[in-house]
C-alpha cells in the first residue's frame, strides 16, 4: 500500500450477516481509463460504493490517494464522484440548480449557487437553472447527475452502468462528454463495447476477481465466455 493518487483496497471485502458478497480484494488503481465488468450480482456495485467511501469494508481497507474516505466525507468528496445507475436515485432537490448547489455547499463553497450556475452554463446547461428536474428526459437527468458531480471537481469518477437504459444517441452524447474528462475514470457496466479504448479491465464473478489485465485482453475473454453461456441457454422451454 502506499502508491500515491491511486484507488487501493488491501484485503477489502464486504458481507451482509455473514454472507459474502465481495471477497477480500488487494488492487492498485492508477490507470486513466479503467473498466469493469462482470454479468448482475457479481459485486460490482459494491465495489464501486467501496472505491466512492459509501460504505466501509467488513474486512480490509480501502484508501484513496492515502485517504480513508469512508471515514473522512470531505476528502471522500475531493477524491471520487460516483454516477449511478439511475440518476433518480441521486437527485434530491426539485431544480436543477438547487441539485448542482447542494454537493457544492457541502463543500464549503461561498457561493454555491453562483458555482452552480457556472457549472451548468460550462455545459451548455445555463437555461436549467430553474428548471424542475421532474421535466428532464433520462438522458437529460444524468447529464445534470454528471454536471453535479464534476462541480466539485474530484479527483476521479465512478459511474455505475451509467448508460442503462438509455438511447443510443444519448449513449453516444454521455461517452463524448466522459471522453473529455481530465480526471481518471472507473466504468463499471455488463457491455464490453463501452470500454473500448480503455487502459485496464477487471473482470469480477461472484465477489471475486477472474480476470484483470489490458482491457482487449480482459474484454476478449469475458465476450467468449457470456458468448458461450448465451449459446447453451434454451429461452423456448
């Protein structure tokens, strides 16, 4: 342990009453672009609430940039933004800029309306100031959960299937908007065509690690094996 700006878990796990849901996992995060992948209910939402100081480890720790972030909010703040899956269940205020504003006071920010209102306007978003959440589409909804967020201006990302269900054009709006990002990201999703291009894959299966390794590498082997899976599945029964 000890590398400096990374994510690192060093024997970190989590069980719910005695069931494992994560394994101890040992992991050193410093690469840009990081992805990873595993078909639903291999933990790979829990390791991202790990990696976002969500929740603690039950064993093992996990740090960031040398930062307990779970027990430490404010750093937990600086060092990760996390995006998740339904952006409904990160919005909480009734307008835009009241959703933008709140993270940022949290922070401390003298002004968090006015920062708020720079953020959005940096996006090409001004006009969504006042405007109610309740009338964005999906898409719209975790642009403003991705504004939100980069407001506070972490260190580093976590989104978590953050294109699920959405359109293809709104798939390829939010891939050009993570594709500009300075910061390093971590995607988790079930689809390897949205980590195309990435520096690193991990590839996790019931709590554990299968494979972890250059992303064409990791990619090819987890498509064969669910290519593989879908092959013997019979739906006609």
């Amino acid at each position: 342990m000890g590398e400096a700006d990374a994510i690192e878990l060093d024997g970190a796990g989590y069980a719910v009453e005695s069931r494992e849901i994560l394994a101890p996992l040992t992991l050193c995060l410093v690469e840009r672009r990081i992805g990873i992948v595993g078909r639903n209910g291999s933990g790979k939402s829990t390791l991202a609430r790990l990696m976002a100081g969500l929740i603690a480890p039950t064993c093992g720790s996990v740090q960031v940039n040398g930062e307990d972030i779970y027990a430490d909010r404010a750093a937990a703040l600086r060092e990760v933004g996390i995006l998740f899956q339904n952006p409904d269940h990160q919005i909480i205020f009734p307008t835009c800029g009241e959703e933008v504003a709140f993270g940022l006071a949290q922070m401390g920010v003298s002004d968090p309306k006015g920062a708020a209102r720079a953020a959005l306007a940096e996006h090409g978003k001004a006009h969504w100031e006042g405007r109610p959440v309740g009338e964005l589409s999906g898409g719209q909804r975790h642009l403003l959960c991705l504004i939100a967020v980069l407001a506070m201006a972490p260190k580093r990302l976590l989104l978590d299937e953050p294109f699920a269900g959405l359109d293809i054009p709104t798939v390829r709006a939010l891939h050009r908007e993570i594709a500009r990002l300075k910061q390093q990201v971590v995607l988790i999703t079930h689809d390897p065509a949205a980590l195309a291009g990435f520096d690193r894959v991990i590839w996790l299966e019931a709590g554990g690690i299968r494979a972890d390794g250059p992303a064409a590498q990791v990619l090819a082997e987890f498509t064969t094996a669910m290519e593989g899976e879908d092959a013997g599945t019979d739906l006609a029964g």
